[in-house]
C-alpha cells in the first residue's frame, strides 16, 4: 500500500506541531518552577522580618 505525498506532508507537519508543543511545555514549566522558587524565598523574607520584628518587640 502506497503512502501518498499529502499525507506524508500531514504527517510531517503533526510531528513538528507535536515537537514544538513538547517544546514549549517545557519551557514553561522550566519557567514556572523558576518563578515559584522565587516567591518562596519571597515568603521566606517576609517571615524573617516579621520574625525579627516580633523577637525586637518582646526586648
């Protein structure tokens, strides 16, 4: 059975679609784990210094 030129053609550009889809997945969970290990060390600030403010209060 003989493959015909267009659905190579389909097949080709669904693998570069699927590619790209992958690629780009990654980019963005790469960038979200960024993002929320900084607002975590954000959190982390803000604990200290009320920490701080609380420990300066009972001195």
């Amino acid at each position: 059975m003989m493959t015909s030129l267009s659905a190579l053609r389909r097949n080709s550009l669904l693998h570069a679609f699927l590619v790209a889809l992958a690629l780009t997945a990654t980019a963005v969970t790469l960038s979200a784990c960024n993002t929320t290990e900084g607002f975590g060390r954000d959190v982390e600030a803000a604990g200290d210094a009320i920490e701080d403010t609380a420990e300066d209060a009972q001195n």
